[in-house]
C-alpha cells in the first residue's frame, strides 16, 4: 500500500461516517499525538532489551503496531486537509536527508 | 513509495553512516516524539481558518510536509527494529477501524 | 506546595517502593510524554467552546487535573534525576520569557 | 514558588501582553506538547549514562531546565483556563497514588 492508496481508503472510510467535520487541522495533529503517546507506553519503563524481547511475543508485537498504524492515519487524514502528498513529502524528506547528511562522511 | 520500500532505502541509508547503534527502540521512539513536537509547533497558536489559509504558501506547505515526513521515517525505523511489517500493520488496523466502527451505525 | 516540598514527597513515596531503578532520565522523560499524551485526549475532537463547557462537569475537570497533576510529577521526578531546582528553573524562565517579550512592545 | 503564585505571575505576564486571547484549551495543551517535544531532544540519542554525565555541564543543565520549566509553564496557564487548581490537584494525585500503589505491597 502507498500513502495515495492510503489516503483514498482514509477518506472513504470517514465520509461514509460523517466524521469530515471534525478533521480539522489542528484536532488531527492532536489525533497523531495522541496515539504516540499510547505507543510511547510501550517504551516507558523496560530496557531496550527488555523491549526487544517482549516483541517476540505477537500479542505484544501486534499492540505497538496498532499504535504505530494509528499515528500513521492521523498523519496520512492530516496531510489530505493540507493538500499535502505524502509520497512527494517522504521521497523529498529522503532527499534532503541524503544533502544533509552526505555518506562519504560517515 | 509502500512501506516495505521506504523501510528498505531508510535501513541502507542508515547503514552506509554507521548509525544502527543508534537504532534502539526506545531512541527511535523518542525520536518520532520530537519531531511530532515539531509538526505541533505549526498548530500552536493560528486557528484552523487560519492554519487552512497559511499552507496555499507552498513553502509553509513544505515546512510541515517535511515535519509529517520525519515522523513517518522514524516509525518505519522503528517498526524495522520491532519487526513490524507496517503494510501489514496499517491494513490490520483499517480492517479493525472497520469492526470498532461499522458504517451502517452512523 | 512548591517544588521542594513535591520533590522530597515523590521521592520518598519512590523510595519506599523501591522503584528508584526505573527512575532513569530516559523512562522519565517518555513517562512525562505519555501522560501528555492522556490529557490531549481530551482535547482532540470538541471545539474550545465545547472543551469549556464540558469542564464545568466536575468529573470532567477532575480526569484532566489528574492527567495536568501527572505530567508535573513524571517533570519534577525528572529534574531530580538531573539535578536541577525546579523552582530556581520556572524563576529564570519567567526572567528569560520577559527579557525575551517585553511588555512595552505590545 | 507554589501554583498558584506561579499562575498569578504568568496571567499577569499574559495580560499586560494582550495575549489571552490565544490562550484557549487546544492551543496551550499543543504549545505543553511542544515544549516536552523540544524537552525530548535532549534524551533522543545518547545513553541514560550519556545524559547523566552531560547535565553535569551547567549550560547543557539549564537548557534541559529551561523546557521543563516551558511545559510547567504552560501546563499552569491550561489549569488556569480550565478553573483548576493545580496544587488542589497535585495533592489529590498524590493521595490517588498512595491507595492505587499501597507501600506495603512493595
């Protein structure tokens, strides 16, 4: 799936419920640090190895990536109300990344 | 660009500059924490009217572009480490949003 | 009650549970970011008038005081683990803030 | 300094500015968020060992204090908005914390 298929799902599956009214701007940015907050939970009292072991687990695996899913739908519903392309938006950012942070120095 | 693809250029790109010490779970998470703090900071203090005005600027357009983008890029980083496959992992929780909330209720 | 008194309190209550261990700065820090991210909730989707109005509920303003009341603690916590002086530390912001903005200027 | 000192400072500091009237819910609850995402840069990469070993460094201490006190900042000013008295819940916080964890248990 690409952000524009994203998107278009995203869209579709809240016209149908009327929720357009309540995607305003900043109630969507809200949205998006919400839902990192509740995956930062995941985060907040083990060690990274206590973390990566308790992945093993695919109840637990399955948990941080719904968190992980949600912010990314509230940033897709966010970049639509901003006439924002996210694929142009990712693919630009790894440009600039890459002018950044030059691999010949590292 | 899918996820599977960005996941694949954002570990080499990060390989080639030594950074996987840096990869830790919870670095990573913070990481995405920090660069939401800054896409909030474009939501701070106009109002949606206001917000909705300011992004027809392609270049204020691109300055939150970049934000939604860093975001996006450090939980694919993250989901890399958690062994997450993101496609996956969208697609589950559209196929839950589905259920929690069945259109014909609304 | 002012920093002091709240520091030596929660570090006392700490202590006694014998959970200093998980008292690192980076646990800290994303704990402080996920109580944020509770109290946001309640600001995600009603419109300011609406937040208002649903505060005069005492229940309601109770759940977002307690969430306030949790980011100041996971802070103060924070700044003990760093040795910093909490009140010292708001003093110093309110001179920065005010060299920073002065009041003759708007 | 108590929180309700603190909170007559800062609305006096506020309406000699003529600034409430950006001070509404969603807008002071984006700007805490904001403040804790520029508090998380400083925990971003290194180690909690790193980080103990830089705030030794005053300037680097003061920066870190610098954004805590930003987000208790606003954090007293969204109390003040929402009628809260935050040192009523603080209090009361610490007293739902000593029932929900009851020292002898640990």
């Amino acid at each position: 799936m690409d952000f524009r298929e994203l998107e278009e799902r995203l869209v579709a599956f809240r016209d149908v419920r009327n929720w357009a009214k309540y995607h305003t701007p900043k109630n969507l940015a809200i949205s998006a640090a919400v839902e990192l907050g509740e995956l930062l939970e995941h985060f907040q009292w083990g060690s990274d190895g206590e973390i990566l072991e308790a992945v093993k687990d695919p109840a637990k695996r399955e948990a941080i990536a719904d968190e992980i899913a949600d912010v990314v739908i509230y940033l897709t519903l966010l970049a639509h109300e901003l006439d924002i392309d996210l694929d142009e938006a990712v693919e630009r950012k790894l440009e600039k990344n890459g002018e950044k942070y030059p691999a010949k120095k590292y």
